[in-house]
C-alpha cells in the first residue's frame, strides 16, 4: 500500500488507514488478555477493534496483537462472556 497524503485521495474517497501501518501499542495502560477456557469463538472482539488489533482465523481464540492494540478495552466490553480481562 502506498502512502499518500491526504490531499491526494480523490473526491469523495475514503483513506484507508489502519494502525497496522503504525505500531501504537506503547500508547496503552491496560492490556486485554482473552482466557481460552471462556471464550466460545463469536468474534465480537474481531468485530469491534477498531484498531485491527485481533488476529483471528475463525477457528483458534483470538489473540491480540499487542504491537498495535491501544488498549481501549472494547474487545472486553463487547465480549458476550466476559473472557476478556484489561489488565495493567
């Protein structure tokens, strides 16, 4: 993907920017840690991100990717189960 400035993206166009392109993982106080034994696979937490911060491949728990994920705790509070704790 190329970079390019925003004055530059055509009219009506939508940037696609995602924090896999920046690592913002330092940013965060707490972390989410998702525990395998409560986690039913519903993908919310995949869903919600709005950093693209959980990886997942629809079959294993999702994992977040800590280089990216800022810690904002939607993950844990979209989680139906509450098998995600934010942990400083």
């Amino acid at each position: 993907m190329s970079k390019r400035g925003w004055r530059e993206i055509p009219i009506a166009g939508i940037p696609f920017l995602k924090s896999t392109e920046y690592h913002t993982g330092d940013w965060k106080v707490f972390r989410p840690v998702i525990d395998g034994e409560k986690c039913i696979k519903c993908g919310n937490c995949w869903v919600f991100c709005p950093d693209s911060a959980i990886e997942w491949d629809g079959d294993s728990v999702p994992e977040p990717n800590y280089d990216y994920c800022k810690g904002c705790g939607i993950c844990a509070e979209e989680c139906p189960v509450n098998a995600i704790e934010m942990v400083r």
